[in-house]
C-alpha cells in the first residue's frame, strides 16, 4: 500500500471528485479540500482557495494526520466575458482562484514534502493555455500562468526530490456541464473538433494522475502533458 497523504484541492465534484476517487482506489490516503468539504473518497476539509489563511491552515491540519506525499493542484472557475467588458476585479479573482492557489499551496506543502524526501505536485491546467478564445481572457491567462509555475517549481524544487507536472485536460464532461455538451449542436461541433471524436471523460483524466502519482517517473518534471483528444493540435 502506498504510504503517505495526498492532497486535491476542488476535490468534492468533476475532475477533482475524480480524482479522489481514483488514488483513493491506488492506496493512498486523500484529503479533498474544498468549499464544501464534502469527499466522496478519504476525507474532507472546509477551505476556500482564495483565502491564503485558510489555505495554510488546511495544510497544517493535513500534515498533523500523517506524512504529505503529494498535491493535485485542481480547484478552478471558468467564466465567459467579452475582454472589452473583463473588469480587472474579475480578472484578479480569475487569475486568484485559477493560478494564485498553486503557488500558495504549492508553496504551503512544499516543507512537507521535502521533509517526506520528496513528492509531486500536479497542477491541473487546460489546453487553452495554448489558444486564443473569444471571451475567455482571464481563463487562459490563468491557465498559461500554471503552465509558467509549473516549470519554474520543477526547476527549482528538483533538489529536493520533488516533481512538478501540468495536466492541460480539453473538454472533459462532467456534472456541470453535462447539459450543454449534450446538445446536438456542441456535439457536432465537438465530433469535428476532436479528432477522437468525443470529448474526454472524468476518469480518463483521473487515471493519467493516478499513473504519475503510483509510477513516480523522477526524471519527468517541469511538462505539461495534454489530454485533449487532440484537439489543440487539430489543423
């Protein structure tokens, strides 16, 4: 059984529920951090994201149970304004709850990992780090950013042993938005879109953690690895 605690922040539904779920199946001990506190797998802690404090505090309560070994950076929002209408509040509470918490959580588990004689951080991004979409500045930028933060956190933390990876996932259905992918509009847009065919699955997100998570390949750090279907390659 694999020792030691991993942490999922957005953990109590979609990508994060996921994958809960599926380190809880590999062995691991998983603490879901989220504004409801709720998990479906391990255990849960109330903790808003946005709140450095509280953050900090969630993190200590973790490491009091038991050794860190890892962080699934996942809690995110995506919210669609037009750039001419992208107030800079809204903007900065994009860019807070998307990119902001990596670094403040990263930065929080950090010790506990080094004292763990290394970890994994895996920040969960989006393939729009890489495109240009209409209404969704503060989105992409906050996507981008984790890509940036991936990179310099596995340079600089790979003295300790510690990896940092970014899964950019594509569309991915999930309770929230079910509905609008089942319309027969979006999906013939999506079947042309993505060379697959579809779009991607919950699980199938949660098994590529799950496998970085219990293969632990030292020698990969600072990547983002896209799951898309292909579709940001798509010509």
């Amino acid at each position: 059984m694999p020792e030691g605690q991993i942490i999922v922040t957005g953990g109590s539904r979609g990508i994060g529920a996921a994958i809960t779920a599926e380190l809880s199946r590999r062995g691991f001990t998983v603490a879901a951090l989220s504004r409801s506190g709720e998990a479906a797998q391990g255990y849960g802690i109330v903790c808003d994201m946005t709140d450095e404090a509280a953050v900090a505090a969630a993190i200590r309560s973790v490491a009091e149970r038991g050794p860190i070994v890892g962080l699934v950076n996942n809690a995110g929002a995506q919210k669609a304004t037009p750039s001419a209408e992208l107030s800079a509040a809204e903007f900065e509470a994009t860019m807070r709850l998307n990119a902001t918490s990596v670094l403040v959580a990263s930065r929080e588990v950090y010790p506990h990992l080094k004292a763990a004689g290394g970890g994994l951080i895996v920040n969960v991004g989006s393939f729009f780090d890489k495109l240009g979409v209409s209404r969704n500045l503060a989105y992409c930028a906050s996507k981008a950013a984790i890509g940036a933060m991936t990179r310099c956190l596995a340079i600089e933390w790979a003295r300790d042993n510690i990896s940092v990876i970014d899964i950019a996932p594509g569309y991915i259905e999930t309770d929230l938005n079910k509905e609008f992918l089942a319309s027969e509009k979006i999906r013939g847009w999506l079947s042309k879109r993505i060379p697959v065919g579809r779009p991607g699955r919950t699980d199938e997100v949660a098994r590529l953690v799950g496998v970085l998570f219990s293969e632990r390949i030292d020698f990969l750090t600072g990547e983002t690895i896209y799951i898309d279907g292909g579709q940001g390659m798509n010509h």
